[in-house]
C-alpha cells in the first residue's frame, strides 16, 4: 500500500507570511514556541505586536498565562505557555537591527508566574541561542555555506551576541548534533559569544568599586560582566556547595539569608530599572531577575569549580549563560571570592589570552570560553563564550479568548 504525500509546506512560512488575525471571532497571535539552551519560552516579530506598551505587556501575559494585573500566589500558568520557573517564562521579541553594527535586534521580556509585572532590564542568554533558528527558519537572515554568523543587539542590556551556526547546505537546516548539560539529547548546536560584556548593567566590572564585600555578614564578591551577580563561598553559609536542587530551594532559613546579601549588595551596585530609577530595597528583594546569586566551593570532579545558581529567588539546576560568563571571569581575576576557590586554572596577564572555565552544576558542566586581559581598571574582556543547543517546539498561532476591548480593536486592524 502506497503512502499518503505529504501535505506539509516545503518550508515554514516566513515571518511576513502570517500574522495577527481573528479567526471563528477568536483573536489569534503568530509565535515560534521554542527551546534555547535551558530555558523555554515564545519567540515574536516586533512589527506583528501593537505599538502601545500598554497592550504589548497584555498580550504577552495572556499568551503566557501569568496575571493579566496584580499577583495571583500560586498560579500554575495553565491557561498559557509559560510553564512555573522564570527559566520557561520568556519572551524574545525580534526585529531587524537599524544601524551597521549588528543584524538583528533582540528584547527580553521576563515574566514571573504569579506577577503581572514584566521585567525589561535584562538579557537571557539561554534563550538567545533560540533566535538564530528562528531567523534563518523565518529567512530574517540567508545562510551561509558551511557557517553562518549573525550579531544579534539586546535593546535591554545593550550587548551584542555574535552567534554562529553550522549550515552545511547553506539553508536553514542546522544539523541536531549537539548536546549540552541538563537536556536529553542531541539538537541544532549554537555558539554565542557576548561581545564586550562588562559593565552590561552598570557599566562597571566591579560595581561596589571592591573585589571583595561584606553583606549580612558575608564575604561576597560583586561583578557585572554581562549581568550583575553576587559570588559567596558556599562554606561561609554552612553548605557543602553540592547539595541538590530540591534540597536547597526547601531550605528557607538559606534561602532568606541570600535574599539579604543580594538585596544588600544591589543597593550597594546601584542596579536600576529599565526607566533608570534606582531599584529599591522592596524590588531588590521581590526581583526575578538581578541580581544573580551564586555559591561557589572547589571542584567536586574534573571542573574548575562548583557552583550553585540562583536566579534569584529560587535555585537553577543549571547555570544562566550570562551568569556562567561572569562566574568564569571573576574565576580569572586575583582577590574575588570565585578565584579564591577556583583550581587548576591559567590566569589572565597582560596580554590578551583565551581561557575555558568548566563549571560544575547540578546539570553537569558549563564550559565557557574568556578572552581577557588584565588591565589598571582590572581586566578587559573583548568576548565570552559558551556553546547551547536549541530546537522548536511548535510555530503557528496562538488563540487570545479574552482580550480587552482595545486589544480586540488591535487584531480588528482598528488601532496599533
């Protein structure tokens, strides 16, 4: 018996050829549905979403399932796609870049299960590794044979990524031959290096102007090198530095401990928000996002350290790309707390060298790649990078049953 042909399209439709409609007086929405490293999340076109921020957030939030306003403590997302941990609630809106520098654009939105609140300050680099699929799938960039670059511009950390991507054939077709910690299998491979990332929140590698601080009474060092993070000897909190996941997310006495030093050494950083207004001590403690927390100890196995990653409220069973990068700096440079504990390690100098860091996780080992030098402001990094692996989930559209009416006048083609 002969099989059916089949009926699907050649290649996916590009991002021009679908966009916001209403279907059986359903408002439908076009997204990519996708997976970037470990984290998940929906990837957008810029030009398909309203210009009012106001219904942008309210079309990511029902899209996602998080609160269209206020908190709702214990909200399971059922009714969206965002699924619990602020690793799988993002959301990459995508857009062609204006200037010479870089060829598309790229903006976070990170949303939190049980808040309406949407962050805009910070980058995840994770999921980045999903936007060069996307593009290519799309035909936003042609493909190279055998290997296609594309230097992606975060609008919220005002970084640039340059991606590269094996395309054999020179069509979107990336081979699924990578595999990274804390994902089963092998799936289109991505190499990200962050372009000059120091100083991505505030501008500076050492924020509080010291290598080492004492918050809560703890020896903490704080470093900005493609997202603020605060670095503490696991040893000092009473911990081992291996202890699980679950383990370290049910103990709430540590859990209340780091939220002191964070909120403590975010004051002292100066970390703001998207409009520029310093954060307060009621957001530093509420954040999803900055800064980021770690414990460091030695190795346990055949890495340089060992790591315990929070993001912040709750513990990764992974390590955050841009967190890796900067925990593989601070493992580079003499007087913090990383390169205390760190062994086995080269060191910068003053000449320009590449370093890889392997970071032992729960999920196994995130090796990134430094190039630095030592300098009088204490080191200059020209890019960090990582390897991650992407794939798609799903590509079509997603159904909005009840906007409000000025989101309906949206997809009723009566307002932007």
């Amino acid at each position: 018996m002969s099989q059916p042909k089949s009926t699907l399209a050649p290649k996916p439709p590009g991002v021009e050829s679908f966009s916001p409609r209403m279907f059986n007086g359903v408002a439908h929405f076009p997204l990519y549905y996708m997976r970037g490293g470990t984290s998940t999340g929906v990837v957008i076109w810029e030009p398909h979403l309203p210009e009012s921020l106001e219904l942008k957030e309210e079309l990511i939030r029902r899209i996602m399932g998080v609160p269209v306003s206020g908190d709702t403590k214990g909200n399971k997302q059922i009714n969206g796609l965002g699924r619990g941990p602020a690793t799988s609630n993002k959301v990459f809106i995508l857009n062609m870049h204006e200037g010479p520098e870089a060829d598309l654009s790229s903006t976070l939105a990170q949303l939190a299960a049980d808040k309406s609140a949407i962050d805009w300050s910070v980058n995840c680099g994770n999921m980045s590794s999903a936007l060069p699929l996307y593009a290519l799938e799309t035909g936003l960039i042609q493909a190279q044979k055998p290997l296609t670059q594309i230097r992606i511009f975060n609008t919220n950390t005002k970084v640039i990524t340059d991606a590269r991507v094996i395309t054999p054939e020179g069509n979107a077709m990336v081979p699924a031959d990578t595999e990274i910690p804390g994902v089963m299998g092998a799936f289109p491979g991505v190499e990200l290096s962050l372009r000059q990332p120091i100083g991505a929140k505030t501008g500076k590698l050492f924020p509080t102007g010291n290598r080492k601080d004492v918050f809560a009474g703890v020896t903490v060092s704080c470093l900005d090198v493609a997202v603020p993070m605060v670095i503490v000897n696991a040893a000092e909190l009473g911990q081992q530095g291996d202890e699980s996941v679950d383990a370290l997310n049910q103990d709430h006495a540590l859990k209340a401990r780091l939220r002191e030093i964070w909120v403590e050494a975010g004051l002292k950083m100066g970390l703001k928000k998207r409009n520029g207004e310093l954060m307060t001590r009621t957001e530093l403690e509420n954040s999803e996002t900055v800064p980021k927390i770690c414990m460091v100890s030695s190795p346990k196995a055949a890495g340089h350290i060992t790591v315990r990653y929070f993001t912040p409220q709750s513990a990764h069973n992974s390590l955050a790309v841009t967190g890796g990068c900067c925990l593989a700096t601070a493992c580079l440079l003499p007087g913090t707390v990383a390169h205390e504990v760190a062994v086995n390690l080269a060191e910068f100098s003053n000449e320009e060298r590449e370093i890889v860091v392997d970071m032992e996780n729960p999920a196994g080992i995130l090796r990134a790649r430094v190039c630095g030098a030592l300098s009088d402001e204490g080191a200059s990094i020209p890019w960090a990078a990582y390897a991650r692996n992407t794939q798609v989930f799903m590509r079509g559209y997603v159904p909005i049953y009840t906007p409000s009416k000025a989101l309906m006048k949206f997809f009723s083609g009566d307002a932007t």
